[in-house]
C-alpha cells in the first residue's frame, strides 16, 4: 500500500505540494444511491413533490458541491473544472434512484473528489427535499469508478471490488 501523501514522517498533516507536476487532462467517474419509498419515487419522477424538480436542483446542487469541493475537504486543492455532468438513473424496481457525476479538468491533481462530493451533495439534495415525505431514505455506495490522467494513470473498478 502506497504512503499516505498528506502527512509527513512525524505524522503531521500538510497539503500536498503540486507546484512541479505538469498540467494533464484529468477525468473523474464516482457514483451513488439514493433509495426511498415507492411513492416518493413517484413523486421525484413525475415532479409532483411538493418542493419542486428535484432531480434538477440535485443536479445543480452537485455541480456547486463539485466547484466548491476545496472548500469543504480541507487538503483538496483548487482546481480549474472544464465540466461537470450529472446524470440521475431511476429504478423503479427498487424505488432508487442511480446518481453518477463526471469531472473534467486539465490540472495538475485529480478530480476524484470533486466528482465523490458531486454524487454525495447531489444525494442529500434529494433527501433535503423529499425527507418531510420520507425521512427512511438511504444514501449508499458512494464510490469512485474511473479516473484516468496524472502519474497514476487510469483506474476503473471492477464490479464487486469493494
């Protein structure tokens, strides 16, 4: 197992210093759940609910997140976002709702966690607006499932890798 970067060797934290890494096209995939009550869900799909688009507000709220993620993990570094997506996949079935963010930024660091705090922010957006209906949702499996640029190259999970 790798080294953890963001300490030193008298365990003390510190921001990683990017200044002598070159710029590279970096892309981010992470992906989450968000599972409720049927009738909620029917509310989310049909945009009935009573405090409006759900999933629109979602999906802006997930863009904010990822522009501001910085300001909220306290060693990510401010990077230059080229684009953000959010993409929202209903399951009827299982009355859940698939959120994936892709990130896309030519930096000198990854966007994984831009992309893992889209999903999440996007996630409890929903929750926000649905929880007066349906407090038992439950947000699950966030995780990354691609990256690719910088010195580490390209990682995709495999299914059931944990």
């Amino acid at each position: 197992m790798p080294e953890f970067s963001h300490m030193d060797d008298k365990g003390q934290v510190h921001m990683v210093d990017v200044s002598g890494k070159a710029h590279s096209q970096r892309i981010a995939k992470a992906r989450c759940a968000i599972s409720m009550d049927s009738d909620t869900f029917e509310k989310i799909i049909t945009n009935t609910a009573r405090k409006g688009n759900v999933m629109e507000t979602a999906r802006i709220a997930g863009i904010l997140a990822a522009k501001k993620t910085s300001d909220l993990i306290p060693l990510c570094h401010p990077i230059h976002i080229q684009h953000i997506q959010i993409d929202f996949t209903p399951e009827k079935k299982n009355a859940s709702i698939g959120i994936s963010a892709t990130v896309r930024s030519t930096d000198q660091t990854g966007v994984e966690m831009e992309a893992m705090t889209a999903v999440s922010v996007a996630a409890l957006t929903i929750y926000d607006m649905c929880k007066s209906h349906d407090r038992a949702m439950i947000i699950s499996d966030i995780c990354l499932v691609y990256k690719s640029g910088g010195k580490s190259g390209e990682y995709i999970r495999e299914n059931g890798s944990r």
